[in-house]
C-alpha cells in the first residue's frame, strides 16, 4: 500500500513494492548555499533560504544502501545504485549510480508482469471479497 510522510518543508510518498535499504538518506530541504543566505538549523528562518522538494518513490522503484535522495520523482520501476547521489528525476525503469547519479542501463518491464501474476495469486488465497 502507498505510504506518505509529511514535514514542515516537503513530503515523502512511496508507492507498492517501492524500497529503500538501510543507511539511506532522504531529504525534503536543504539549506541554499550560494545565495548569501545563513544556513543550519539554529539560524532563524528569516535569514535562512531553504529550498524544498517533495520526494516521490513510484510503484516497483529501489534504491540501494548508503544512498542520498535529494527531492525528485523516480519513476515505475526506476533503480538507484548503493552509494548513490541523487538530486535529480529518474525516469521510468532507468538505472542509475553514481555521484552524482547517472543513468547506467534499463531495468526489465517484465516486473510489472510478476506483480499482477503476484496479486492474481494472492487474490485466489483471499477469495472474492
């Protein structure tokens, strides 16, 4: 089932079958270094420039350990190498890796036939409902 976190300065939403392994990082804000701005926490707002984004995590998306997930959107399917830096949208069934992430190769379609053949069996084990 979809899940969604909510802060003061972004949201995180993650479809079904969306993963992310441990020793990621997600961030919804970051402070605007190059403006002339302050920046940390303990600075107030007023003198702070943050820049927001929403992080959105589709359906059969992965991301591998030790990551850093700036805000963007990656795609159905999408795959994120361990070790990776991603600040930028990562379209539908694309691989990437690296820092920052680049597209690497493509992820197989066929995912999304083990999914509905997944939920055809689960449905026949739960009977009509």
């Amino acid at each position: 089932r979809p899940w969604l976190c909510t802060r003061k300065f972004g949201r995180i939403k993650g479809d079904d079958f969306a993963g992310i392994s441990g020793r990621t990082f997600v961030y919804t804000a970051t402070d605007d270094y190059t403006s002339g701005h302050l920046t940390g926490p303990t600075i107030p707002d007023k003198y702070r420039r943050v820049i927001t984004g929403d992080v959105i995590l589709n359906k059969h998306c992965v991301v591998g350990c030790g990551c850093v997930i700036m805000p963007c959107t990656l795609g159905v399917g999408a795959a994120v190498g361990a070790l990776s830096f991603v600040n930028k949208n990562v379209p539908d069934f694309d691989v990437v890796a690296g820092i920052p992430a680049v597209r690497r190769s493509s992820r197989s379609r066929g995912i999304l036939d083990s999914e509905k053949q997944l939920r055809e069996e689960e449905s026949k084990i739960r009977g009509p409902q």
